[in-house]
C-alpha cells in the first residue's frame, strides 16, 4: 500500500518534532546556564525529561496533559531554574565557567561540525524515507501498536499517568510503562495535526541524527577534537547497531533511549568539574529523562559512564591532574568529594521520578510475565557480530571495522577519552556474556533491563565502539595531514597550510562517504525496512493490511461511542484501531499476557456461540460490544484468526455493514 500522507504532511511532522524538542529543554536549559554544544545536545533530552515527568505528576494532581499545561511546566521550571541560579550568582555562591570545554574550538571548526550533523540528520531521515518505498506507513513489529494507541490515547484524553495509555488493552486498570517518548508524541500529533502514523515517522526519522548530536555535545564536552566530533556523528548516522537495529525490530523509545544515552557522560562531566545547583538539575534531569524514555536507558547509562568515573578516580591516585580539582588535593578527598556531592543529586533526580521509580518498582513485582530470550551463540560469533556492526543484516559494515581496529589502536591519543576504550570492552563483554551464556539464570536477572534481548544490548555496546570507530577515522585524517605537511611544496604556502586540516578532513569524509555506498545509506534502510514489513521484504506477510487500514477508518466515521468497544482478533491488525480511528477495541495489541481482561479472552474463542451460549453475551454487554472487525492474516505465522472470530458470514445475530476484500464490520443485532 502506497504511504497514505503526502511528504508535506511528513515534513510538517519532523519540523514539529525538532522544535518540540528544542524549545522545553533549550529554554531550561539555558535558564540553567547550558550554552554551546552542551545545549543543543542535551536540549532533546531535557525536553523528554520535563514532559516525561509533566504527564505522570499532572495526572496524579487531576490536571490534564496538553500543549497548554505542557508548555506552563516548562516555563515554571525553567523561571525557577534561572531565579535560584541567578540568586546563588548574585550571593557569590555559584561561580560558573568552569563546566566549559577545556579547548577552545574555531569558528570554522563549530560550522564544520554543524555541517557534518547536518549530513547526519540528513541521512537518517534518508534511511527511514527509502525504507518506507512501496509499502504502508504504519509500523508492522509487535510494539509499535501499543506505541501508537498510547499516543493516540494521550492526546484525546489528556491523561499523562503512566497506566493510563495501557488501559486500551489491560482494562480497566491499565499497565505501567515509562512514557516520555509518548508525551512528546501527544504533542506533536496535537500541533502538526497529522495521523498518528505519520506522527511516529516523524520522530522516527531522525533518530540516526539525534545520535549525532549526542556524540558531539559529548565530544566537545571533554575536549575532543572538532574532526574527532564530525567524524564520529557521521559514524553514528552509519552503523547499523547504532539507532536503526532497534527500530528496525520496533523498539521505538528503547532506541530513543540509546540515542539520548551519551548525553549522561556530557551532563556528568559537568557537574563533576563544577558542582553547583545549576549542574546538578541538569544532571538529575538527565538521569529523569532517560529513566522516562525507558528504564532500561538510565541503567545503560551508569555502565556507559562508569569508566569516565574510575578513570578521575584513578588519575586522582596516581596524583595526576584531575579536572576541577586542585592538583594538591588527595585522591580520598577527590573520591569522597564526588560522592557525596551525588548524594543530593540522586535525591532531586528521586523526587522528581518517583512515579516512575514507584510504577517500575510495581510492574516488577506484579503479574506480568517474563521471558527470558536464552540466547547461546558461539561467543567468535557474537564477538564478530560486534567489531562488524551487525546483526539484523547478512553483509558486514567492513569499512566501519577497519575504523574501530585503528581507533583502538590510538586508543592512547584520546586524551580525557580514554575511558571509552574501557567502557567498550565493558559492553561488548556483557553483549557477549547475554548472547552465548543468555540461558543461564544468572545471566537472565542480571540482564532483565534489557530483557535478556541481545540486539538491545548490541546496541548499548554501539555506544562506546561508534566513539572508537569515529576516533579511527579523525587519527587517519590527522595522519593524512602530518604526511601533507612534510611535503616541501605545503610548506612553502602559508595559505595551504591553514586550510589543510579542513582540506584533509573533506578528503577522509569524502572517502569514507564513497567506500561505504553513501554511509550504508542503502544497508540501513533495508534494516529499517523491518519496520514496516515486520521482517525482510518478500519473506513476510505485513500484519496491517490496506484493507484493515479502510476498514478502521471507516469505523472512525460509524460514530461509536467512546465508552463502546469494538470485538476484533488480537493477532491481525485491527488492533490498531485505535491508532487510526479513535475507536477503542476489545484487543489493543498483539500482547495478550498480563491482566488482559478475561471476557476479551472468551469472546476470543467462543463469539461464534453468541445465540446458544449466555456466557458469551454476558461478556458482550459488559464490555460493550456492538461491533465487530474481523482481518485477514496475523502477525504470527503460525497462528491463525482466533476461533470465535472465524465463520462469521450468515449467522443470525450479525449484519455485515462494511466489507472490503481484507477486512469485514459487522453489527450484532440481537
């Protein structure tokens, strides 16, 4: 089915997204005192962080969530953010400045990484429009319809609590999940004024750039160099296990999370150079952003950020300089210090996430069942999988390989990044220890977060081994240069000799651009194709069909009420209903474990028994039965219609009053 929006309406979309970003954590941030490169990477995250706690503290003081109350938490925080730091200034207790870079970046340095961002967003919106070719719009993976209702959810009811959007299909108490990435959905559905799906196109398709951006506030953070910064983000847009594995598989805020994760490391080095009111919120609403995009993202983050950690603490016992500390001071005074400076950080970053912390605490402990993946490849497998950049795809990224081995190997030349090199071998040992020892129950509660899923934990490890990949590409370009400026004839003109790290570093990206086929533009946007065929094209059947896709918007226009709910099959694509036509269905996704209610469950199986069976129409009057959509095909291979749903035609109780050749709507009569 051909996309069902024009590429306007997609763009009006992604220019709502980026300025919903934008505007919240820009203008908190910068009442936090935030500039530069630090901003406009953290900005994103800081967004998510004040909706994705916004929606949960709104609900539970029986306020609704919108654009208004939306837009109101954040000019009250950020008026509060820039009164406290303005008083703490004007008292001499808050000297700011010493968060800054420690190296200066020139002008034409900054614009040659906004260039190389530039590319980067450019590229991964590229991926996700060429992987949308020839099919529909909506998302086929398993989560991506509870994704899509919840938005959906949020912006017609206005309730941000974090069950609430599960109530679609665990009524009537609904489920805890983490829902910033839904907030900040509701919003841009609300402003743009398009469809739900093209709502989640819009934040998809950036996702690669987000990345980018991330890994550049973080390099120019701790002084890295400019090439090393542009290098890197476009090393991000490439790699396959970076952003677009998650996605291709439907893993929507989890790769949301991944992308805003080297954030951490950015907001954590400030604060550690500078302890002060102002570093801290920022660095407690990094932590309450990422618990809020998912809450696997905050625990990445603390395995990410550790070695950066270890290495100050290490410095400081080898009495080296340390930044922020005076060189005199003793390693234990540095030690202690960092620690109890975090005390009132973790307690802020708690009071503000307490709904979250609460709910995940709940959703734990409660009923919902968990499976384990029991993953068990060999482990010269998974560690090729790694230095590879693949999974989902059968062709290596072997050009990105070749940058990780040399990145590694100047490992040494990074200065205040050393510590990547140990967070990548931290990772990439838990990558391996899931995917060949995922079996063991050890391994399976150590990797619950992520539950137990390798390609999440590919992912995380992407993190640190794109920085290593990105560092090889600069140390080429810097010894290109050192080659170039041997020469007698560079030497003799002052003018070329300026512009020759600019002029090498065009030629390393140039190269790298044509040895990679437009940086695996290609590769990736048939990974990401997964996401709209629910697998690799050809070898799967979409479970959202064009005819489900009529035939939900046609109940859209049947006037059925709110309260009312519509019978369909859990496993074939009406259950997008939702999503699509604001109608609520008795299956609101694929998922029919945890405490889905039992009537939907023997409606499933015994409908068809309407007229002999009383149970059956006791279970359609409480639930408020008086429609029903049937598809075709599920999403499951193996698993056909559900029996109560199949033979419909002729029986006495039902009247057809929609039907097409993929999906039929019948009234009940009786």
């Amino acid at each position: 089915m051909p996309a069902p929006d024009t590429l306007g309406s997609y763009l009006v979309a992604v220019v709502t997204y980026l300025t919903v970003l934008a505007i919240p954590g820009g203008l908190v941030g910068w009442a936090a005192g935030v500039r530069g490169w630090a901003l406009a990477g953290l900005a994103p995250l800081v967004s998510y962080a004040v909706t994705g706690l916004a929606g949960p503290w709104l609900a539970d003081a029986g306020l609704p969530y919108n654009v208004g109350s939306a837009a109101l938490c954040t000019v009250g925080l950020a008026a509060l953010m820039y009164g406290v730091r303005r008083l703490l200034m004007a008292r001499g207790w808050l000297r700011p400045g010493a968060e800054e870079p420690p190296i200066e970046w020139s002008k034409r340095a900054h614009w040659a990484v906004a260039g190389c961002l530039v590319v980067a967003v450019g590229l991964s919106i590229a991926v996700v429009l060429s992987a949308r070719g020839g099919t529909t719009a909506v998302f086929q993976r398993w989560d991506t319809v509870f994704h899509a209702n919840g938005i959906r959810y949020i912006a017609d009811t206005g309730d941000g609590s974090l069950t609430g959007m599960g109530t679609i299909n665990w009524y009537p108490d609904g489920s805890f999940y983490p829902n910033a990435y839904h907030l900040v959905g509701a919003l841009v559905y609300q402003i743009s004024g398009t469809s739900v799906p093209v709502t989640l196109n819009a934040i998809t398709m950036p996702v690669a750039g987000l990345f980018a951006l991330s890994m550049v506030a973080l390099i120019r953070q701790l002084g890295g160099r400019a090439v090393y910064a542009g290098c890197t983000a476009l090393v991000a847009a490439a790699a396959t296990t970076g952003a677009y594995e998650s996605v291709s598989s439907g893993l929507l805020p989890y790769a949301l999370g991944i992308v805003l994760t080297p954030l951490a490391v950015a907001a954590l080095q400030r604060f550690l150079v500078r302890p002060g009111v102002d570093t801290g919120l920022i660095l407690a609403l990094t932590a309450d952003g990422l618990l809020a995009a998912h809450s696997s993202a905050l625990f990445g983050a603390v395995l990410f950020a550790m070695p950066l950690v270890v290495q100050r603490w290490y410095r400081s016992l080898r009495r080296k300089r340390v930044d922020g500390v005076a060189l005199e001071t003793p390693a234990w005074r540095v030690i202690l210090g960092d620690v109890l400076r975090m005390l009132p950080v973790l307690v802020v970053s708690g009071v503000l996430a307490a709904p979250q912390i609460l709910g995940a605490i709940g959703f734990t402990s409660g009923a919902y069942p968990y499976y384990s993946w029991n993953s068990n490849l060999p482990i010269p497998l998974a560690l090729k999988l790694l230095v590879t950049f693949q999974q989902v795809l059968s062709r290596p990224q072997i050009w990105l390989t070749v940058l990780l081995a040399l990145g590694t190997l100047m490992f040494f030349t990074l200065r205040r990044m050393r510590w990547v090199l140990l967070s990548a071998i931290g990772l990439s040992g838990f990558f391996v220890l899931v995917t060949c020892y995922g079996y063991l129950p050890w391994v399976v509660s150590l990797s619950r977060p992520w539950w137990n899923d390798r390609y999440r934990l590919m992912a995380l490890a992407a993190i640190p081994l794109c920085l290593l990949a990105g560092h090889g590409m600069a140390e080429l370009q810097r010894w290109i240069a050192r080659l170039a400026r041997s020469g007698s004839w560079v030497r003799s003109r002052p003018q070329v000799l300026a512009r020759l790290g600019l002029v090498t570093a065009v030629v390393v990206v140039a190269a790298m651009a044509v040895l990679t086929g437009g940086f695996y533009r290609n590769a990736n946007a048939t990974a990401v194709s997964y996401l709209y065929y629910n697998g690799p094209e050809g070898e799967v059947t979409p479970p959202v069909s064009a005819d489900e896709i009529a035939a939900m918007e046609h109940l859209g226009t049947m006037g059925i009420p709110a309260q009312e709910k519509v019978l369909n099959d859990r496993m074939d694509g009406t259950a997008w209903m939702y999503a699509i036509a604001g109608v609520h269905p008795v299956a609101g996704h694929y998922d029919g474990g945890g405490r889905v209610d039992p009537d939907a469950v023997y409606l499933a199986l015994h409908f068809r028994d309407y007229d002999t069976d009383p149970r059956v129409r006791d279970a359609v009057r409480r639930l408020d039965v008086r429609h029903v959509l049937v598809g075709s095909g599920t999403i499951r291979k193996d698993t056909p219609i559900a029996p109560g749903l199949q033979r419909l035609d002729g029986l006495d109780f039902l009247r057809v009053d929609y039907r097409n050749p993929g999906a039929v709507i019948y009234t009940i009569v009786k």
